[in-house]
C-alpha cells in the first residue's frame, strides 16, 4: 500500500513539473508581438534617404507634419502653379504602424506660398479626388525642424491655411516709430485744420468789407 502511494506520488510530481516545463518554455513564444508606432517618412530634395519620423520618439514632429495636410478638403483646384514655380518637393507618407495609408506632395517654397498636392491614387486603395491646396505658411519651418534641410524662415508663425498669420516686419513692432508717425500724422492734421479755418476767416472778412463798402 505505501509502495503504491509513492508511485501514485512520483508520477504526479512529474506530471506537474512537466506540465510547468511546458508553461515556461512556450509562454514568451505566444506573446503577441508589439505593434509599431504610428508615424510619417518624409523624402525629397536634400535627403539621401527617407526621413523616418515616428510618434513613440517624436510624437511633436510627427504631429505638426500630418498638421500640414490634415485639413485638406475633399476638392482641390485641378491645376496648381508652373513647374517653375513650385520649389523643392517633399512626398509626405502617413504610416499606420509600418502600414503607409496616405501620400501628399508638399512644396513649401513654392511662389505665392505654401502648395500641397493631394494624388488620387493613395496606397491605402481608398478613393479620393487628386487636386491642389494652399498649405499653411508654417510648412516650411515644421519641415525643417523635423530635419529636412530648408533654410530658416522667419516670417511665419503657426497655423495659417494657406495665407494664415504672418509676422509683422521687425521695423513695424518699434513703437517709438510708430509714436513719431503718430504725432507727425496729427501735426499735419492739425496744420490742415488751421490753414481751412484760416482760409474761410479770410474769405468771411472779405465778403464782410465788401458788404460795409455797398451799404455806405
């Protein structure tokens, strides 16, 4: 009887250590695997290679660059400026993990501000209407701080759609020289008001003495 026990004890101790065997050798094979980050790969002119920007290491940068196309209508204008005109193109690719789901042409320096153009064709195979869009006038500054080789720009700020917010020139935020225009613009207001009364004082004692000299 005791024989039997150990039996019965022995083959369940190693069925147990089996079964925990078992346990801790397939568990990290049936981990699921982590999803990539979301992000954008930005290729163009100055870049030997894409520009690979993603949202778990910067998280900023990606968001102002999908910033500069996320407001696009459903309809653009069908043509966009000269070729000549257009600039430096940049092809912005928006990722879904490693996943590209939208492609636009950026052309920040292109004459009369910021372009984007929109293909029809995008690699998700959703339908949409090629056109052309004005862009917001910080595209050219969001690019470059994401790393594309653009020269800075001062005059812009952020938001803009194509035409938004410019900064005003430094000579115009002087306010001793807007204080002298000031006073110089009320001078010759005031010069103008007194030569117009000056000018009926005259022409009134003109008609009075003419008067006086009838009436004798």
């Amino acid at each position: 009887m005791v024989r039997q026990m150990r039996r019965a004890l022995a083959v369940l101790a190693g069925t147990l250590a089996a079964a925990l065997l078992t346990l801790g050798t397939t568990g990290p094979a049936t981990a699921a695997p982590k999803s990539p980050p979301p992000g954008v790969d930005v290729t163009g002119e100055g870049l030997s290679e894409p520009l690979r920007l993603r949202s778990d290491t910067q998280h900023a940068h990606v968001v102002a660059v999908i910033d500069q196309v996320n407001f696009l209508g459903r309809i653009g204008q069908p043509n966009g400026p000269k070729a000549a005109n257009l600039g430096p193109k940049y092809t912005v690719v928006v990722l879904a993990g490693d996943t590209p789901k939208q492609t636009y042409d950026l052309y920040p320096k292109a004459v009369g501000g910021p372009r984007v153009y929109r293909p029809a064709k995008q690699p998700d195979g959703r339908k949409t209407s090629a056109g052309w869009f004005l862009g917001r006038l910080s595209m050219s500054e969001t690019l470059r701080t994401a790393g594309v080789p653009l020269e800075r720009q001062f005059d812009t700020v952020s938001g803009g759609v194509g035409g938004g917010e410019r900064v005003l020139p430094e000579e115009a935020l002087d306010p001793a020289r807007d204080i002298d225009e000031a006073l110089g613009e009320l001078q010759r207001l005031l010069l103008l008001n007194v030569a117009v009364m000056l000018t009926i004082t005259v022409g009134l004692a003109g008609i009075a003495l003419l008067i006086r000299r009838r009436t004798r």
